[in-house]
C-alpha cells in the first residue's frame, strides 16, 4: 500500500508563503497522481490541486488559481505544492493522496480518484 508523508506546514502570517513537500519512501512515485487537498476547521474536505504522474498535467480550483503551483520530482518520490499569497482562509490541514495511474497521464481535483492519503500537514495562516 503506499504510504505519503506530508511536511512543511507551519504558522505564517497573512501574504506569505510555504511549500508542502508529499513523500513516499516505500513505493516509486512515478506510477501515481498526486492530489492535493485541505480541511479547514468546521469544513468538509476540499479537493485544491493536482499533478497527474508524469507533472504534465495540473489542475487548480478557482479559490487557488495564481497563488499555489503544484509539482513533483519523481526521481525524490515526492510531490509539491507551493503556497504564495496565503490567505486566513487557507488555514487547514493538507493533505496529499495518490491515484494510482497504469495508462493515463492525467489528473483530477476530486477526492473520489484517490486512495492512497497521507496523514496531513497543519497549515496555519494568521497574523
């Protein structure tokens, strides 16, 4: 089964920025898209990025178009996710899962594609 560890989550205040780093040190990476999602507090969780397999292929929700980039280093076995421009409402736990990928290259921003989930990070945006 793989397993992902999520990093990098932190206190940052209103503006700033932090990249979240999702590892695997058991499975190749290489076979899986990654997604990318968060619960805020008294939230659902909600799907917010993607990178299919090969990083060819991206997709953002509107609430973080422009401000994160998702991206991935299958020779670490690890996806990213840059967070620019961090809003209060950003604040939540993260977390990444895998889909598993055998011919497609492609990804989708809904939790239902995926997995394989990670424990989460905290993400705290305040001032």
């Amino acid at each position: 089964q793989l397993q992902l560890v999520e990093s990098g989550g932190a206190l940052v205040q209103p503006g700033g920025s932090l990249r979240l780093t999702c590892e695997t040190s058991q499975f190749t990476l290489d076979y899986y898209a990654v997604g990318w999602f968060r619960q805020g507090p008294g939230k659902e969780r909600e799907a917010i990025s993607c990178i299919s397999s090969s990083g060819s292929g991206t997709e953002y929700v509107d609430s973080v178009k422009g401000r994160f980039i998702v991206s991935r280093d299958n020779a670490k076995n690890a996806a990213y996710l840059q967070m620019n421009s961090l809003k209060p409402e950003d604040t939540g736990v993260y977390y990444c899962a895998g889909d598993l990928q055998i011919l497609d290259d492609s990804c989708t921003v809904a939790a239902r594609e995926y997995d394989y989930w990670g424990q989460g990070t905290q993400v705290t945006v305040s001032s």
